[in-house]
C-alpha cells in the first residue's frame, strides 16, 4: 500500500493508524523536540522515505477552545516529502547515521512530520488593542474564538519554503533561536491566511473535529480509500466502514484535507497509474484492470483530464 501522510499528536509526533506503522518502519534521520522561549513549542520527525511513496503534503491548523475558557491552544501540523542534506564537514563522517548506504550523495528523500504548538501570550502580542469581533483571524489570535475547530493549510510554495528552512538550516545557539523564532512567525502568518475574508467556521464541523476521535475515523477514511485504490467505493461504504455519518464525513475531510473525497480519490489513482505505467512498465490494459476501471477508454478518458496525457503517451516519454 503506498504510504501517505496524516497528523499527530503534539509532544508525541505520530501519525495515525497504518500511517503511524509504516513510518514506524523507516529509519528515523532526525528527531527532536524543543521550547523555543516565548513562542512555541515545535517537534520534528525525519523518516527515510519509502520508495513507493504516493503521499500530498498536508498541512493543518487547529484551534482548540472550551467552555470554561482554559486549555485554549493554536496548533499547526505538516507532513510533507523533502530531503535532508548533509552538513557534515569532511573528516567527520565516521559517525554519520542519517547516510546509510555505501556512498554518500549528501542527501536522502524524507517524510518529515513538523508540529507547532504557538504559546497565547506570544501571539496575543500580534493582535491589536481594538479589533472587530468579526475578524475570525484577531479572535484564533487572542484565543477569544469560542469554537474549536481545524482548518487544512495549502502547501503554497510559500510553506514549502519555510518548513525547508526550519528543517534543514545550521544555525546554532542563540542564532537558531532568533531564526526559529523567526521563520515559525512567518510560518504563522502563511497559515491564518486560510482564514482571511472569513467570518466565521461551520459550528457543525467545528464541533465535529473537535472530537479526536472523530478526526481518527476521518483519517481512518482516508486510509481506507488508498486501500481501495483498485476496487472503488462509495461514500456511503465508506461512511459504515469506519462509522460515521456521511455528511460529517464529507464536511471532515474537507476540512482536515483541503479536497473532496471524490478528487481525493481521483488523484491517487491516476497518481498510482502514472507510477504503475512508467515506473513498473504495465501496458495500459493491465493499469486499467488493477484500478477497478470497467473499461480501457473509460481510464484513458480519466487519465488524461489529470495529466494531459493520454496513458500510451506517457509511455512514450
């Protein structure tokens, strides 16, 4: 089964379920936990990626609020593919345990898993003395938001480019605190983009994915659909499969994924096909039999709207 990212608990960086186990597997390049003073508290997890690696990075935001006004936290978690680079100068290699293999290339493709845990007064810091109780980004800020709720991040390049530099930078001391401190700012700020323009978050879903273990069966679900990835199902087996009810289903894995179901699903199968054709060299006919399609034109139809490609022109590349 191809290995996809999904969240983790903070202080504790796991992924859920199979996701959990097939990392669990891989060598682990780097880990480390940290308090940076006065504004977060971070957790990095660097696995050697697996080769038949098919996973979109994800990122995601969550606030957590209750009732009585205490345990109010701003969270954020990324799961994405990167590469570790060696920074290791030469003659101090002997002790090297990330590059593994007979000849160091000075770098190796990972799954990185990244969480933040933003502290209150240090964002509070970042909120004016008199702001609209409209602003929804100003009320997660001053953790003054009533519901919780969690809210998918787009890996823009933007993202991409700070999480690189938190994961791969060679600062230390107090250096790498103030470019901690500074790149997790920036990362912040990409993030509560997401929320601009926006009022208010659907109470229904908020309430929803508050519930962790709620959130366990939507990623149960996304689990379940690569699982299925040959044999299609429907939203409603699927809904029983890990019990829940279809529409909070579709309004949690919106919310937690940033897509559909359906172009979920779409996406890692013609990901799959594209990896099936020109990586293991099966003809069109065997991809379309392995991935459920009914017939071969009903495939190339589909593929192509996802590459532009018709499947035999891909081979030709």
């Amino acid at each position: 089964m191809p290995y996809l990212c999904g969240t983790q608990k903070m202080q504790a960086p796991q992924l859920h379920n199979s996701h959990e186990q097939a990392l669990a597997q891989q060598p682990v390049l780097y880990r480390a936990v940290q308090q940076q003073p006065g504004s977060v508290v971070y957790s990095i997890s660097r696995y050697l990626r697996p080769q038949d690696w098919l996973g979109d990075d994800v990122g995601v935001l969550r606030y957590h609020s209750t009732t009585q006004g205490t345990n109010k936290k701003l969270e954020l978690h990324f799961c994405v593919a990167g590469n570790m680079y060696c920074h290791q100068q030469q003659g101090g290699c002997d002790n090297c345990t990330a590059h593994t293999g007979q000849s160091c290339t000075t770098t190796l493709p990972t799954a990185d898993i990244i969480s933040f845990q933003f502290d209150q007064q240090a964002v509070a810091q970042f909120v004016p003395a008199r702001f609209s109780s409209g602003n929804l980004s100003d009320a997660v800020l001053s953790f003054t938001h009533q519901a919780s709720f969690a809210k998918a991040v787009p890996i823009c390049n933007k993202v991409r480019g700070v999480l690189e530099g938190l994961l791969n930078h060679n600062y230390e001391g107090s250096l790498q605190n103030i470019y901690i401190n500074a790149q997790t700012q920036m990362l912040l700020l990409y993030s509560m983009d997401c929320l601009l323009g926006e009022k208010e978050i659907d109470t229904i879903s908020c309430k929803f994915l508050a519930n962790s273990a709620d959130r366990e069966k939507v990623a149960r679900a996304r689990e379940v659909l690569i699982q299925h990835i040959g044999s299609p199902i429907t939203i409603k087996e699927l809904s029983r499969k890990v019990a829940i009810n279809e529409c909070y289903l579709k309004k949690g894995f919106k919310e937690m994924f940033g897509t559909t179901i359906f172009e979920f699903y779409q996406n890692q199968r013609m990901e799959h096909a594209k990896y099936l054709l020109y990586e293991k060299g099966l003809s069109v006919t065997e991809v379309s039999d392995l991935l459920g399609y009914s017939s071969i034109s009903h495939f190339s139809t589909a593929f192509k709207k996802h590459t532009g490609l018709k499947p035999c022109e891909l081979l030709l590349r």
